[in-house]
C-alpha cells in the first residue's frame, strides 16, 4: 500500500483484513490469509498506467476510500451549510433591514470563529498531526489547512458586511436584482459552506485521532 497511508484508514484496513480472515473460517491461518489476499490482489497492487500527478503512490483502495470520505464531507457540508444559510436569509422577510443587518452579522460572525475556537479548545489534539508529521495520523488532518486557507478572505466580507453586503442581500430578498446582491450572497454562502466543511472535518479528526492515539506509542515523533 501507499507508504503515506493515513494511520487510521491502516487501522480500518487491518481490521477489516482480519474479520475477513476469520470469516472465511478455515482453520488453516496461511490458506485463510491467501484467499483474502487474492480478493482484495486488485486494490493492494498499484495501477498499470498511474498518470496522476502526484507526489505519492497511490493504490486503487486509497484512492477509493479517500474519494469516498472527500465526498461523504462535501455532500454533507453541502447540505448543512444551504440549511444554514436559508435560515438566516429567511429573517431577511420578517425583520426590518438595520435588524436583518444585525442579526446576519451576528450569525456570520459565530459561523466563521466557530472551526477557529473548535480548533483552539482541541489545540493539544490538532497539533499532534504536526508533532508527527513524518506520518499522516488521520486523512482529515488535510482538510483542517482550509481554516487558514479562507479565513483571511472571508475576514474581508464581514468587515464590509454592514457598510454594504448586508444591504445588498436585504434588497436582493425583497425583489431588487443587481449583480452586487448576487455576488455578495454568493459570497456569504461560500463563508458559510467553508465553516461547516472545517467544523465537519476537524470532528471527524478529531473523533479519528482517538483511534490512532493508541497506537501515537509506536510512531517516532518528529518534534
């Protein structure tokens, strides 16, 4: 497998190899060992023609679970973060605009700190990806590098929020089409997509890192 297999997908797999194993039943380990081995001979080995670029070795299987774990976060961030987002702009159609500006701010201003303060109440925990990062602990600790990533861009927005976006949304919501309401709830949306994507990942790593703490004892720490 992938030399950068993260720990807690190595875990699973060994896991899931050895309930395999015992499934199969036979009393002889070697048979039992080789019959799994030949089922799952597609996704150990590596692909024939590897056009990727890419820093890494990748098997199908990584490949596979990773996929599937970038698309189960995305389809749920997805979700959660247009709930979220209609919810406050539906305010927008019982509060007066100065209220409606308010309260938008207020609700942004708590969606955008909360991976920032999730982050620093599991510091401990978050930094131990860096402590070891000879290794890749968990395949979420990628995805917690988003934080810094869009913080500073979506500072911006909510600094002018109240000068102008907020402004822009209410008219937007009440009939008035321009291209400034478009953009600004665009804007918005994608700041509230980003702190469900961070708040989803950093649980899932963090819940992860439970699972690999355990084994922290026979990794060599780099710092």
């Amino acid at each position: 497998m992938s030399k950068n297999l993260p720990i807690d997908i190595l875990i699973e797999v060994e896991d899931h190899f050895i309930t395999q194993i015992l499934e199969i039943g036979d009393p002889d380990f070697e048979n039992a060992f080789y019959k799994v081995k030949i089922l799952w001979e597609k996704e150990l080995s590596f692909p024939k023609y590897n056009i990727q670029f890419d820093l890494n070795d990748t098997t199908f299987f990584v490949r596979k679970i990773t996929g599937n774990l970038l698309k189960e976060t995305l389809k749920s961030s997805f979700l959660q973060s247009i709930g979220i987002f209609t919810l406050v702009l539906s305010f927008a159609l019982v509060l007066s605009e100065n209220a409606f500006g308010y309260f938008s701010l207020i609700c942004l201003v708590i969606i955008y700190l909360s991976p920032i303060f999730i982050y620093f109440k599991n510091m401990k925990d978050f930094l131990l990806a860096r402590q070891y990062d000879n290794y890749t602990l968990t395949y979420y600790q990628n995805h917690i590098l988003v934080v810094a990533a869009g913080g500073g861009a979506f500072a911006q927005l909510l600094f002018r929020f109240r000068s102008e976006t907020s402004h822009y949304i209410y008219s937007m919501i009440d009939g008035d089409f321009a291209w400034s309401g478009f953009w600004s709830i665009v804007g918005c949306a994608g700041l509230v997509f980003w702190a469900v994507f961070n708040v989803i990942s950093q649980r899932k790593y963090l819940a992860q890192i439970k699972v690999v703490k355990p084994y922290l004892k026979y990794l060599h720490a780099s710092s």
